[in-house]
C-alpha cells in the first residue's frame, strides 16, 4: 500500500461476511484444485508507524466443491480441524507487501503482494495474493500427488471502529 492508499489512522475490524480467502494446489501435477476458507475475524491497526494485521480463518470452513474431498481433507489425515480450529495470520504492512507468519499445526512466513485496496467511506477493501508451502504449517501430504505449494488470494473488507 502507498501512502496515498493507506486508510486512515484507527483501529479496524474485519467484516467476515465481505470477505474470503481463496486457494489453488496442484494435484499430479497436472490438475488444479480450487477452493476456500471463511475468515472469522480480524483487526487491522494503522499507526504512524505503520500497519499491522491480524485474522482468524475457520479450519472447518475448508471447501472444494467435493463433498468426499472436502471431509476427507478436514478429517484427522489432514487438516484435522476438530483438533485444529482456526489458522491465524499476523502481519504488517510494508508498501505493497504485507509479511507476517501463518500459524496453523506449525507456523510459516508468507508474503503477500496487494493487489488493490479501495476505500469506500468507513471501509477498506483489499485484494492481495501470495503462496505458502502446506507442508510447513504441518499439514500432511497423504498422497504425493498433491503438491506442496499453496496459491493463496484473499478478499478482505475491514470498518473503522
């Protein structure tokens, strides 16, 4: 984010209805598979310093669009989120970027690129993307014909308290 894009000087909330986090993995290599997870909540300080963000996505909310799949996936072999509930980003804000770790069974750095951020009155709306490796947040392969490297978009709309 430029300085001419950064929202006002507050404390924000994320609005998990207006916002989602998107994926796609490779499956032989050859196939994509996409899908998502609900963001459960968040809060965003910018400061003078700078900017600083943290969110709660739902384990649980994981979908495919394969019913089979997607229970698969959130059973005990893999995400195993009865156990593992939420997955929790927190980061900050350095121009276009934003860089922060992902903590789920383990923790992972991950960078994320701004795509574009719009402020409407008082929300902020962000696109961003990035990757992160699967296997470094602990979640298990299973089969070697699932990659490892995630490919992550999310949409995010955040109100000024």
């Amino acid at each position: 984010m430029t300085a001419a894009t950064l929202p006002q000087v507050g404390t924000y909330q994320l609005v998990p209805s207006l916002s989602s986090i998107t994926f796609a993995i490779k499956k032989l290599g050859i196939f994509t598979i996409h899908g998502g997870f609900e963001v459960r909540s968040g809060r965003g300080v910018v400061g003078e310093e700078g900017v600083t963000v943290f969110a709660e996505i739902d384990a649980a909310s994981f979908v495919t669009g394969n019913k089979h799949r997607d229970k698969q996936v959130r059973g005990r072999s893999f995400l195993d989120s009865a156990r593992h509930p939420k997955i929790i980003f927190e980061g900050t804000v350095t121009g276009d970027m934003v860089s922060g770790v992902l903590s789920f069974r383990d923790s992972a750095e991950i960078e994320l690129i701004v795509d574009e951020v719009r402020t409407k009155g008082p929300r902020v709306d962000v696109r961003a993307h990035g990757q992160v490796s699967r296997s470094a947040l602990g979640v298990p392969n299973g089969r070697p014909v699932i990659g490892d490297l995630l490919e992550v978009g999310l949409t995010v709309s955040w109100t000024r308290d």
